[in-house]
C-alpha cells in the first residue's frame, strides 16, 4: 500500500501572495512560479494551494493586473 508523503509548507509562498495582492500586480516570473508550484501537485499543501487560487481568482475578476 502506497503512503502519502507529508511536507512542510513553503513558506515563500504566502509572502509571494501577500506581495502580489497588495501592489494588485502580477508579473510574468510571479505566474510562473505560482504555475510551476500548482502543477507540481504532489509537492503542494492545501494551504498553499488556497493562496495560489486567491491570486488566480483576483487575476480572473480583474482585480489584479497582468504586467510584463
């Protein structure tokens, strides 16, 4: 039987998150990183995957701008 690997969360990803909320600004290397982490499933907590989404949720209903 397969057991499930438990790890601590990274702790630069609500800092990012934080950052990207209060400028209202999301660049490039942010996204990338962001996607990155989400797409790595097995690599991510559900806290930080409920940071993630409010960043993506804020970029969807135009609260946050897309810079180069």
């Amino acid at each position: 039987m397969a057991g499930t690997i438990q790890r601590q969360p990274n702790p630069a990803i609500p800092q990012i998150v934080d950052q990207i909320l209060n400028t209202g600004q999301l660049s490039r290397q942010e996204h990338l990183q962001l996607v990155t982490t989400i797409l790595s499933d097995y690599n991510v907590t559900d806290e930080e995957r409920s940071h993630i989404n409010r960043v993506f949720d804020e970029l969807q209903v135009g609260h946050l701008k897309f810079i180069e």
